[in-house]
C-alpha cells in the first residue's frame, strides 16, 4: 500500500531535516531520536526524562520544556500531555510531538511562547504506549493495547488468531461472502459499501462479513484472539473492574508498566495541574465524568471541567462530549478518572481526526458515500480496497475488499496529518496557562525604633485557576495550602511567625462582578536587625502555583 510506505520510508529524511517532515507517523525509534536531539540542542529549556520502561524494555520518555534560569520545574506550575496510550491512535502522538516542537521552535521569539517556558512547565510524552504504536506502524495488526499476550477467547492459548493480511496489500480488510441469510447486503448508493440487512429488506444479494484472515487455531472462529488484550486507558485504579465488566481493564489496577510509570510520575510530581490526554477518533473532546455519574461530583467542579473543555469548542471548532452518558457503557479505570479523584486535577480526552470526506450535502454528517468520494478523489482510492475475490482456505469463495482504516478513519492520510495536528496547539497553550500561579506582589519596609523594621507583604494568585485546582481536592485533603516563610540573616522575628499558611487562593476564575475575591493574603513581621549586613528572604510555596522569593535587605 503506496501511501503506508511513504509514512514509514520517509521517516529518515524527516529526522535528518532542520524541521520534522510533519506529513510522516513518526516511529517509537524516530520519536525517542527527536526528543534526544531536542534535549540536547535545548539545554536551557529542556530535559528528558526516562520514567519507566515497558515489559520489552523499551524507556517511556517525558520531554520537560521549562526555563532553567527562572527556576527549578519543581519551583512552578505544571501540565501533562500524553499521546498513544492506545496502539492504534497514532495521531495523538504527532500532535504531542508538534506541541513540543512548536514550543522550542517559538521560544525567545514568540512573547506568549517565552512567557509560558519561563513560568510554568510543560511534560510532554508523545508515545504512552511505545510497543504498541510500532505494532500499529509496522504490521497489519490495529490493538488498542500493549503487546502484553492476553487470552481473548479463554481456550488456554494467547494471540493466536489475530487478523491475516490474505491478499498481501499490507491491511486487513474485510472478507464478503455470498448467503442468502447473511445480515449484510450491498448499498443501493454504491456497492462497494456493506449496510445491515433491514427486517424490510427482500431483495439481494445478502452476505456474511468478517475481519480479513482464517482460523488459525482450528476452533471454528475467525480472529477472535488479537494481539495484546489489556486497554491500559482501563488499567488506573479508580472505579477499576474486573474483565467480565471492562473489557482489558487487566489482571489488577496498575498492572501494567506504563500505566504504573504514569501514576509514580503524578504522584512524584504535586505540581501537575492538569493532564491533556490524546486519542483518535472522532474530532472532539471528552471530558469528565468516566464512569461515577455526573450528579456526584460538586457543583463547582462541574462548572470548572465544562469550562475547561469548552475551550476546545472555541479554538477547534469541534464538539464537546462526556466520557459516562449512559450506565451501560461505563469507562472503568481511566486515567482521567483517577487523576480527579484521586489527585484532584482535570484531565480531558481530545479525540484527534473525524475521518476523510467532507459533508458535501450538507445535511450535518459525512455519509460513506461522501467518504468514498473522497477517496476516489483526493486519496487517488488508497483508502478504499477494491472488493477482489479470493479462494479462502475454511470459507471457500469469498472477496477482499474494503476500508483501509488506519488512515482513513482512525488517522488522517500521511498527507493530512500536518494540518490535523496544527490546530490543537492553541488550546494546548491555553490549558498550561490556566494554572495556577502565586507571586509575592508587594512588599514594604518600615523603619522603628532601636533596630525593629515592620514588613509587610502580599502574596496573590495571579494565575486563572485556585491553588487547590478544584473542589474535590480540598474534600479529599488532597490540596496543600499555599505557605509563605522567612530566610533569616543576622535577623530575629519579634511579631509574626517565621512559617505560616494563609490557605488556598482563588484564581481570576473565582473572581465575580463585586470585586469580591480571596485571590491574595496580606502578611505582617516585625524583625529586629542583629548586623549591619542583617537580610531576609521572604518564600511563597504553593504546590500547583510555584515558589515566589523576594529578597529583603534591611536598611
């Protein structure tokens, strides 16, 4: 298949050029060679770090992008960004890279670029699921999951009946084969297209419809036990199930080394403050609730994750969406999930690419006819394999034919993709920006008597959001008050307290049409100076909104 070959075959000139070739899938080796040049050719802004490996050893990498002369990443604000979490979804982690790429690339030229580099810290990690993805890139086969063997079909055996590539076209496609019982039946619009057999429909001719490929295991079944099995977007510990309820949610929470990686690097980082989660497909967003019903989460909170996902809406143009609509198709074990409950932050799930074809009708949807036309126009029929037939070893007569799904409806043509992954970066910005941030905003110094001085100070949130991030992180004591100290130098407190909390501080979200606002605290010392060279430095630490200092040399 000619437009696969060009993904994969160019990926060395890409790597090799100034700028990535951004019409490419980039490979988990060519993915982790970008990040590596980039860590290296910005060692003011970046770091990589390897938090984990998978069970092939292959490193799970983050990608840092802060300031180093502002700060340590620990001393500010931070947000997470993942792709790939499942095999398939290989669109997600192109939008990641460019994310990372668009942010190197505009630093120190882009003022709104450079402002976000210097104040807060961007974790990047394009490839969730490393194993899997190149599984996707380089075979037929389309898992959402690792590579980890898992017994689909209970028969004691492990992946050994995934989909075959029959016709050697590099896909697996479809078999049609002629029943005057089959369910399916030809598209009176184009007979290229399968329709479920109405209980109205009489006239065929009607057919049975399987995934490309034979029983290889002799058990009367075709392709029932596919590569991998475990769904790790199932495998987090909140509202975890068991696989008689969730399919691939694994043998226990956590299970998994990816998944295991990305709970140690939360848990180990405090200063996330939201978590930007990439999947195909569908061109829109979800947001939260997963699983727990909408009614349970706290008022305040409802608002915070509608607004949050609505910027989507704004910069993209596409739709927003719950992840729970309905009690029978729950989401167990997400990692959305577990990060609102359990760490007390938003995430949100951009589902990257509605498919090829344009509603050329205009009746509010793009048909498969509408698809098809884009392909026999644009994609010059890549996408689309032509029905041939085929002398099957168990099924007889049958023909091979039909979507070649990977890129076209699950990701965009390589010669899409470039456009596709471009138009995220503005909400990508706005969600880092939306963090927290607590800076000390005024001090003053006054001179008493017999060597006494009165500091006061101000501390406030300047960032759009609280320094507690939501409700629920205050219910489950999750939220770390903001902390204001002195650093003493030949200096001895007489009045006020050398450590003290002033709470949570609401951010410009909080702020109403009175005025009305606890976005910042007023503090007062009174210091007695013991040398001439007597100083103090005077700390702010919030977990979500970064460390502020100040440095006070007493008159």
């Amino acid at each position: 298949m000619r437009f696969l070959k060009v993904a994969l075959l160019i990926l060395a000139p890409g790597l090799a050029a100034q700028t990535p070739d951004w019409n490419t899938y980039h490979d988990t080796a060519a993915t982790h060679a970008l990040l590596n040049r980039w860590a290296k050719r910005h060692p003011e802004i970046c770091r990589l770090h390897e938090i984990g490996r998978t069970l092939k050893g292959t490193p799970l990498l983050v990608l840092e992008i802060t300031s180093q002369e502002t700060g340590a990443a620990a001393s500010k604000p931070a947000y997470y960004y993942d792709g790939n979490i499942h095999s398939e979804e290989l669109t997600s982690a192109e939008v990641a890279l460019f994310f990372a790429h668009h942010v190197l690339s505009n630093f120190g030229k882009d003022p709104r670029i450079t402002e976000l580099v210097k104040q807060r810290v961007l974790f990047i990690r394009p490839k969730f699921n490393p194993d899997g993805a190149d599984i996707t890139l380089k075979t037929i086969h389309n898992p959402r999951s690792t590579p980890r063997p898992w017994d689909e079909d209970a028969d004691g055996s492990f992946d050994e009946d995934p989909p075959n590539d029959l016709d050697g076209d590099g896909f697996a496609t479809r078999m049609r084969r002629k029943n005057d019982d089959g369910a399916w039946t030809l598209s009176p619009g184009d007979p290229r297209i399968m329709i479920r057999r109405t209980p109205k429909t009489r006239s065929g001719p009607f057919y049975d419809l399987w995934t490309e490929g034979v029983d290889d295991d002799g058990d009367g079944r075709i392709n029932e036990d596919d590569v991998g099995g475990i769904d790790m977007n199932r495998n987090f510990p909140r509202n975890w199930g068991l696989p008689f309820e969730q399919r691939g949610a694994g043998h226990y929470p956590l299970s998994e080394p990816e998944t295991r990686a990305t709970a140690r690097f939360f848990i180990t980082h405090p200063n996330i403050t939201g978590a930007f989660c990439g999947h195909t497909s569908g061109g829109f967003v979800y947001r939260l609730p997963s699983t727990t019903t909408w009614d349970r989460f706290p008022r305040a909170d409802q608002g915070l994750i509608e607004d949050l996902a609505e910027g989507f809406r704004r910069t993209t143009g596409q739709p927003v969406r719950p992840s729970y609509t309905d009690p029978r198709a729950h989401r167990h074990g997400t990692l959305i999930s577990w990060a609102y409950w359990d760490r007390g932050l938003v995430g949100t799930v951009p589902e990257f690419w509605s498919g090829i074809g344009k509603d050329d009708d205009g009746n509010g949807r793009v048909s498969e006819r509408e698809r098809l036309r884009f392909n026999d126009d644009v994609l010059r029929g890549q996408g689309f394999a032509p029905w041939k037939a085929y002398d099957h070893p168990h099924l007889g007569q049958v023909e091979i034919g039909g979507w070649r799904q990977r890129f076209t409806s699950r990701n965009p043509p390589p010669s899409l993709l470039a456009g596709e992954i471009r138009r995220y970066v503005p909400w990508m910005i706005e969600l880092a920006e939306a963090s927290p941030r607590v800076v000390i905003t005024e001090v003053k110094v006054d001179t008493l008597a017999d060597d006494h001085y009165r500091i006061r100070a101000t501390v406030q949130n300047i960032g759009w959001l609280p320094t507690n991030l939501t409700q629920r992180a205050l219910d489950a004591k999750l939220a770390v008050p903001v902390r204001v100290k002195l650093e003493l130098e030949k200096t001895e407190v007489v009045t006020g307290r050398v450590r003290t909390s002033v709470g949570h501080l609401e951010g410009r979200r909080d702020v109403g049409t009175s005025g009305l606002t606890r976005t910042f605290a007023r503090l007062e010392w009174v210091v007695e100076k013991k040398a001439p060279d007597s100083a103090l430095t005077l700390v702010c630490v919030s977990e979500k909104g970064g460390t502020d200092r100040r440095f006070i040399e007493l008159p």
